[in-house]
C-alpha cells in the first residue's frame, strides 16, 4: 500500500508539474501575442506613409550604405544573401516570361536594352544574362559593382555589363531607349520613390517594361519581414535592412505609375512570398540555417511581399 501510494503521489506530482508547465507556456504565448500585437498597432500609427511622396530620411531608420561594408559577400550563398538567392529563381522566371512577349516585335532577346537598377551584386542579372538577354547592372554601392564584375569575369558571362549609378539620377541614358527596367528588391529602400519612378518613365520607350518585386506594407509584412526577418533571434538580415516605413502598397504604385512623368500601365501583380506552411522553411530558419534553400512561391496572396510588370504607354495613349 505504500509503495502504491508513494507511486500515486509521484504520478500527481508529474501530473501537476505537465500542467503548471501547460499554464507558464499559455502566459508566454499570450504575452507573446500581445507584444507582437502592440508593436503592429504602434508601427501602423505612426510609420504608416505615403509612398506616392518623398519620405523625409529623418523618419526611417534604414541602412542602404550596409551594402559597401566589406563582410557584404552577395555569392555566398549561406551568408547575409541567402535568402536573395533563394527568391532569385521564382522571380528570375517570372521576369523572363514577361521579356519574352518583347522579342514578338521583332527583336531577339539579346537585342533588347535592359537596365536592371539596383542591381547590387549581380544577383538577378546575371542570371537573366544566362537566360539571353544583354544586361545592363546599374548600383550606388561600388562594393557592390565590383563582386558583380568579378563574378561574371569568374563564371565567364560577357553579356552583362555594370556600373556605379544612382537611381534618381540615370541622365547617362538617353531618353525613350530602354525596351525594360528591371527593379528588383530596391524600390524599398528609396526615400524618394516618386523621383526614381519618373527617371524609368524618362528612359523608357513607349511599349517598354518595367519589371519589379518589393514589399508590401501590411502588417504581416511587418511580422515576417522586420520582427522574424531582421529582428528575431531567428533573424536572417541585418538590423536595419528594411524599415517598414518604406514598404509600398500595389495601390501606391498604381498612383506614382499614372503620373504624366511616369506613364506606366500596370498588368500583373503576384505574390512572392515564403512558404510558412512548409516544413522545411521553419527546419531551415530554426535549425539549418542554410537560407538560400528557403521555400519561396508565387501565387495570388500579396500580404508580404509581390512582383508584378507594368507597360509604358504607347505614344497615341500618352495624356
């Protein structure tokens, strides 16, 4: 009987022990939730900006000069780029899809001038490169230009070509004589994007393309893109990259894109965005770390991020 009893006692105590755990798990979580909770509804209030107007610097805290730090290595692809190289080949696809509706008018593909502005180390150019097009790579960080370089020298890729410039400022290209820009994951890092939006529609020719992915500013966005990404423990970016207050809605674009300076129609919008509900997208962020393995998709669900192309409009339409 003592022994039972003692065994009766043990298991209570065990018992008692799984459901005080149980109790401290559900305070963390709820404590958790209304954290998360509180930093969304105060980052909605008071970041929440216009982005069809130039965003004073003073209100954001972001790092576009990290690019030029020497420990930036854009090919390692278990470094701070990795998960630029895990998007690349969703969005690298998407984009060749669209080009090629350019070659229908009479121009093969490496015939097409193509400007990829913000092109950082080479990423998304280079691999449209390999795909046929003739590339133009446009950056501010140096640092950035030269890895772009020597790794086109290194993979023996000559139809790409790069150089330091500025996207508000691309008077080094003649007017109407772009057939497609490329703006891949920088219109949100631009203060100013109504100025850099009316140099694309400068050097575009009518009938041009103009292809882009960002993120968009909701607040999942800022849960997996600022809180998870940047952030967290679990954080894959420097502090810093992003800053919310930048993000730009589908909506916004349609407004800078309708401006008599810009002329651009939009004709898509996806979704670009990780596959949370993949087991090995959690496996990769909380135990492997090899990010450029991350699981990404595109589908019709824009609440983080999405890529889409918009058309320049043709001389007869201009208003």
């Amino acid at each position: 009987d003592r022994q039972q009893t003692q065994l009766q006692r043990t298991h209570c105590q065990h018992t008692m022990f799984i459901i005080y755990l149980i109790g401290w798990i559900l305070v963390l979580f709820v404590l958790f939730v209304m954290y998360v909770t509180i930093r969304v509804g105060w980052v909605v209030a008071t970041k929440n900006n216009d982005r069809t107007k130039e965003v004073p610097q003073s209100s954001v805290n972001i790092d576009n000069q990290y690019y030029d730090y020497s420990d930036n290595k854009w090919w390692d692809l278990n470094g701070k780029m990795g998960g630029l190289h895990a998007i690349n080949p969703h969005r690298v696809e998407y984009f060749e899809q669209r080009l090629s509706q350019l070659e229908s008018d009479g121009k093969k593909r490496g015939e097409l001038v193509i400007y990829d502005v913000g092109c950082g180390g080479g990423i998304c150019s280079e691999a449209l490169a390999r795909k046929g097009f003739r590339m133009n790579g446009i950056d501010f960080s140096p640092n950035s230009i030269k890895q772009a370089k020597e790794h086109a020298e290194q993979e023996n890729i000559t139809n790409v070509t790069y150089r330091v410039g500025n996207a508000y400022d691309l008077s080094f290209i003649p007017d109407h004589s772009a057939d497609a820009v490329v703006m891949s994951d920088i219109l949100e890092h631009l203060h100013d994007l109504p100025k850099a939006l009316d140099e694309i529609g400068r050097i575009l020719k009518p009938g041009g393309m103009f292809l882009y992915d960002t993120l968009t500013r909701t607040p999942i966005s800022f849960v997996l893109g600022i809180m998870f990404a940047q952030n967290s423990p679990f954080a894959f970016i420097p502090k810093d990259t992003h800053d919310w207050g930048l993000f730009i809605t589908p909506e916004e674009l349609n407004v800078l894109f309708a401006k008599k300076s810009i002329q651009l129609e939009n004709k898509d919008v996806k979704g670009l965005s990780p596959q949370v509900g993949n087991p090995l997208f959690w496996t990769i962020a909380l135990v492997t770390r090899e990010y450029h393995r991350t699981p990404f998709q595109i589908d019709n669900t824009v609440l983080a991020s999405y890529i889409g192309y918009a058309m320049k409009k043709e001389a007869k339409n201009l208003s």
